[in-house]
C-alpha cells in the first residue's frame, strides 16, 4: 500500500503525541533510561505540545499516513528560520563553517514507526519538507541527531546532510553527544 503525506492540523496532536510514544525511544541510544525517556516524551512530546506547534505558525508538521485514515506511520517536523542551535552549546567544524546568514529551517522530529522503516517513507516525508522550505525561501535544513544512532546517521548522510558541529542534548540528568548536520539546497 502506497502511504500519502499530509500536513497535521489542529486536532492530530494525539496523534502525533502516540507516534512519539512508539518511536521515540528506538531513537535514544543505548542504555538509556526508558523512565527518563517516556517522561520526556509525556513531557516535551505531549499532545498539547503538538496542539501549540500546529497553532504557532512557525512548526510545521508533516504525517505519512495509510491514505483515507489518519493512521500514521511517520511524522516530520519542521521550524521554519531556525538558527542552528539557538541556546545549546556548539562545537563546530572548522572545515564546515556554519553560515550565520543562512536560512535555514530546522528537522526538530523525523520518526518513523519500526514495521515502515526501510519503506522509503522517510525519505519521502524529507523530500515533503525540503520542498515546503524551499517554497518558502530557506536555503538548506540543519538537525541534531545522537552520534550513537547509526541507522539515522546514516539515512541523513544518505540523504546529502553532513556533519558540521556538534552539540548536546539533555535529557533527564544525561548529556547525550549529537551531531548538528546541514543540508544546503
């Protein structure tokens, strides 16, 4: 069955905030506490979470889903003219500078439920939010990802991002070492 992308509206925060619930941690890397996980999930990927980003004009939120339902498989989100990490501490390459002229949106979420991976259903949902940047004027996307999630790391290297920073992420009391990856259009 081929799956449909669709924009999330006002209402699918559920939605969403389940799909965070099923993926999430699959994402986390090994040993990672999974209280401190679905707390992050309950707290940061709530539905009423999800219901503020779809309201604020900035997020936008994309859904792979079985076409005619709202039973989704995958979801994206996108912020739109986000500063490559605003407020986190970076490290960057000095061989791949980061331009602070450039507007770039930001993958905050890509998440796809585990029976659709490998079903070229990510790289769709990119493919969707390159294309909804562009049309909007953002010269490229930049995200984090953890350095031990080889199988995203390899997706978005696949996918013509590289790395050119890293970072960190808190969650619960732990320090998670990500790479900050640019895609430029």
């Amino acid at each position: 069955m081929t799956l449909e992308i669709l924009r999330a509206v006002h209402g699918d925060g559920a939605v969403l905030h389940a799909l965070a619930e099923e993926t999430f941690l699959d994402a986390c890397p090994p040993g990672t506490d999974t209280a401190v996980a679905a707390a992050y999930v309950a707290n940061e990927l709530s539905a009423e979470r999800f219901e503020q980003w779809l309201e604020d004009g900035r997020h936008h939120i994309l859904l792979l889903v079985e076409p005619g339902t709202r039973r989704s498989a995958a979801y994206l989100v996108l912020v739109a003219d986000e500063p490559v990490r605003a407020g986190v501490p970076v490290t960057q390459d000095a061989n791949e500078p980061l331009d602070p002229e450039a507007t770039l949106w930001f993958v905050s979420k890509l998440y796809v439920v585990r029976e659709s991976r490998g079903s070229g259903g990510a790289r769709r949902l990119l493919e969707a939010g390159k294309s909804l940047a562009a049309d909007a004027g953002a010269s490229g996307l930049w995200l984090t990802v953890n350095q031990h999630n080889l199988r995203a790391n390899t997706f978005y290297e696949r996918n013509g991002f590289r790395t050119v920073a890293t970072a960190e992420f808190m969650m619960g009391p732990k320090v998670h070492d990500d790479f900050v990856k640019v895609l430029r259009f």
